[in-house]
C-alpha cells in the first residue's frame, strides 16, 4: 500500500509542476493544446499500483452486492406483473418473421422513475438502430439473412423489476442478447448476475469500476466511461487523453492552477454513488494538492430532495471555495445553484458530471444565462462527432435532429444508445451463430468504428469498453436558448466547437 500510495503522490506531484511551473512557458500553446499535452503526460505516468490503491471507494457497496444477490436467487421465474410493464416491438415494412428467422434483442429501459430522463431517449435511439438494420434486410448470421426483433421492457427505474424482467427475456421471450440503458450499478448488477446465472450475453451500460467489482462476469459486459483505473498496456487507449472521468476534472482544473485559490466544493447525494465518488475525489484532490473544504464533515454531501443548501453554500463561502466538482441529481443542483446566486457565491469553475448533462436538468435552473460555463467534464457523446453508422450511414447530428422534432425536447447523451445496439448488431454478424457462447466469444473479439463513439473494443480483464470523454460547456445561442458546446475533446476526428469557458461569466 506505502508504495502504491508513493507512485500515486509521485505521478500528481509531475503532473501538478508541469502544469503551473511556467505559465508564460503554458500560454504561448493553446489552452487545447496545453490540456492535450498534459493528459498524455499524466495517463503515461500511471502505475498499475493506482487501480489498487482505489480499489476500496470504487467498490459495489456490500449491501448493494448482498441485496441484488438475494434477488437473482430467490427470482427463478417471472415475478412482474404482465400488466406493469410496457413492451415495444419495432415496426418494419417487412413480414413479421417466424423464430427461426429472427435475431430477438431484449432491452431493459427506465421509461419511467428517477432514470426516465436517460431511458426515454436511449430507447428512442436504439428503435432507430433497429428500424435501419431491418430496413437494409437485417443481420447477416452465418450466411443467412435474419431480421431483428426489438422487445422493450420499462424497468421503472427499479432494480427488483429489472431483475425479474431480465428473467423474463431470457425464459418467455427467449431472447439472444441483452441490453439496458445508462443507469447505476444497482441497476446493471442484478442484471448482470441473472446473464451469467443463465448463461446469456448481456451488454449494459454505465462507469466501470463500481460494476466490475462485484463481478467478475463471464457473459456480462458493459459500456462506459472508466473512472480512474489504468488502462492496460497495449489497448489503443492506453497513454491517449480523455479516456478517465476523473482526469478530465483534474485536467479542467489544472489548466487553471495559477488563477484559482486550490479550495474546492464538492457536491454529491448521499447515497452509494456519491458517498464512493466523494471518497474518491478527496483523495484524487488531495494528492493533487487542492483542499476540499469542510472535507472533515463531509460539507456538501446531501440528502437527495433537500430543498434549502444556504447553510452549505455559506460554508463555501467561508472557506474561499472557487472551484465546483460534483455528481449530483440535476433538480437538486438546480435548486442549489439559484440558491448560490442569490446568495452572491459564483466559483470560477463549475464541473459536474451528472447534473449538467441534460438539457432539461440544466433548464430547471430558470435563467439560462446562469448556466453559462457549467462544465460536463465527461460528455459522452454529442451531435458534432462525425462518424457514421455502419447500417445506413445514419450521422450523430441526424440522430439529434429527430428527436428533437418528434418529441421537442433537445439532445441527451443517452442518445448513444443507438450505437451499443449497433455494436450489438456487429457482434451477432461477427459471431455467426445465435448461440449465446458464440456471441459471447464475439464480444470479447470485436474490433469495430460505431457512429457514435468511433472504434469500440472490449478491455478483456474488465469485460469493458470504455468511451472517449469529452468536455462539454454550455452557452446560450443567438435566440438565448441553452446550447452545449464540445469546449475539448480527447479525439482529433472532433475539433471543439467552442473555446475553453473560464471564469464562469
């Protein structure tokens, strides 16, 4: 542990003086190229000692791991309801086909519940996977041609329903692979128990490290950002940016040092996923030379729902914080960031990872100019990356386009959902066969450029294939409507859309 702690303090102590050492050194590079440098110094000099030394805050809460276990064990048949889930099966302008003709995906969406807001347009976009797959004839599978059938369940946001609705696909609907949308591990880990317990590939999504450490899994496998973990030698991420969540915070900061005072705020629910990213973070801050303030009370880890956050912002103020790392639920940021410009408190720089995704979560603020500058320090995809499906040649942008006009609302990242089905659909051509050890074989082989994040590969260690993350800030357009732009992005295939916002304005 002495060692691990040592190479950690080693690594931020280079990377710390190489980011404020010499600032008019800094300034003749641009602000992009200066952060590119920095992450590709910083992701060379990782140790593998790291992933251990953070083992303990990234782990699955014990009672998340013994609750969802009891739930695949005692669900062995279907325990929901008929009536209280909904399924949706796309419409094609082929023949319905018979089940010998027909590759059958089942997918676990929250449509309803506090996940609603990523299920609704993740299950949009993998419907229109699907409809451009069936309209090209379907998947190629061992020299036959299948159509695909589409069945959707709405877990509610519940881990109990998700589990007996996994059940469900595998026994009634029989089908060949799995796939949920973004959500938590209390979500993904039930799901993941019941694919190997009955031996069906499942894909999920969501951050590495708290799914991988109730696992391991045999045919689980997940899609998502990875915190902090070092990627393995020899994988095509490995040494580049943007790759690590927790990265992308420090980096944001870091490109700042000389003009900030180092005293940061946190803000997290307290719950599993913030109490393990509130641990997490102090640490990374620490080594890293910032200090958290109220670190010793836990100051700004809340009550989800909590109404009135003065007396945490008055602690704010009081220690000098000018600097906001969170992960917090997007009503409670909102009501929270009112509140600190009422009450005079505008840090320098505001990054959450969770809250600031969504444009619906971000105009629960009410002025949109109070959200210029907020910082999503790991956007996971956007309209502007320029890869193309392989089924259509559907664009990001087009995508973004639809579901804008059919439902009015504007794009949500969870709209890259169309390629972990479109990844599903590759899988199944490469594996040639329906039979769910060959498709699990397959994923752990796949090799391949998807719309939405470009190449896709599993890191086999992990059964996990982690995404690009960009940096995205939001502006307001010329009609002063909100608007995300990609302010840095770890891909040269992207180009930002917008400068680097500092200070907030």
């Amino acid at each position: 542990m002495t060692s691990q702690k040592q190479s950690l303090n080693n690594f931020f102590t280079s990377f710390l003086a190489m980011s404020t050492s010499d600032v008019s050194a800094r300034r003749g590079v641009s602000r992009r190229g200066f952060l590119t440098v920095a992450v590709s110094a910083i992701v060379a000099g990782v140790v593998a000692g790291v992933g251990g030394y953070y083992a303990g805050t990234l782990a699955a809460p014990a009672e998340v791991i013994r609750e969802v276990t009891k739930t695949v064990e005692r669900t062995t048949t279907i325990t929901a309801p008929a009536s209280t889930v909904t399924v949706t099966k796309t419409v094609t302008a082929t023949p319905t086909p018979t089940a010998e003709n027909e590759v059958r995906i089942g997918n676990l969406v929250s449509l309803t519940g506090q996940l609603a807001a990523y299920g609704q347009p993740a299950a949009y976009a993998i419907k229109k996977c699907v409809e451009d797959v069936n309209r090209l004839g379907g998947l190629e599978v061992g020299g036959k041609r299948f159509s695909v059938k589409l069945i959707q369940y709405d877990d509610s946001s519940d881990p109990s329903k998700a589990t007996a609705l996994a059940e469900q696909l595998i026994f009634q609907d029989k089908v060949h692979i799995i796939l949920t949308n973004p959500g938590p591990p209390i979500i993904h880990i039930p799901i993941s128990f019941v694919a190997d317990k009955h031996k069906i590939p499942a894909l999920v999504d969501g951050v590495m490290e708290p799914w991988w450490s109730a696992g391991p899994y045999k045919y689980a496998w997940a899609v998502g950002p990875i915190l902090i973990t070092p990627i393995p030698e020899g994988d095509f991420r490995a040494g580049k940016p943007g790759y690590q969540a927790i990265l992308n915070y420090l980096l944001f900061t870091n490109m700042f040092r000389d003009e900030i005072s180092g005293n940061v705020a946190l803000f997290a629910p307290d719950d599993a996923d913030g109490r393990a990213w509130y641990d997490l973070v102090t640490a990374v801050l620490k080594d890293a030379g910032y200090n958290v303030v109220g670190v010793e009370k836990r100051l700004g880890q809340y009550a989800p729902g909590t109404m009135d956050f003065t007396a945490i912002i008055r602690e704010w103020m009081k220690g000098g914080a000018d600097v906001f790392w969170g992960l917090s639920i997007g009503a409670d940021f909102a009501t929270m960031w009112r509140q600190a410009y009422s009450l005079g408190w505008k840090p320098k720089m505001v990054l959450d990872g969770r809250s600031l995704k969504n444009y619906e979560d971000v105009a629960a603020i009410g002025d949109p100019k109070l959200a210029i500058g907020l910082a999503d320090p790991f956007n996971v995809w956007n309209p502007y990356i320029p890869y193309k499906s392989h089924y259509g040649g559907r664009t990001n942008m087009q995508l973004a386009e639809e579901w804008t006009k059919e439902t009015g609302k504007s794009w949500s990242d969870a709209l890259s959902a169309y390629s972990w089905c479109e990844l599903v659909c590759r899988i199944i051509e490469s594996a040639g066969s329906l039979d769910p050890e060959a498709i699990n074989q397959a994923i752990a082989q796949i090799d391949v450029v998807t719309m939405a994040f470009g190449r896709m590969k599993f890191i086999p260690e992990f059964h996990f294939c982690g995404q690009p993350l960009y940096i995205g800030q939001w502006t307001v357009d010329e009609k002063g409507k909100l608007k995300m732009e990609i302010t840095w992005s770890p891909t040269p295939d992207l180009e930002p859309t917008h400068d680097l916002i500092f200070p907030i304005p």
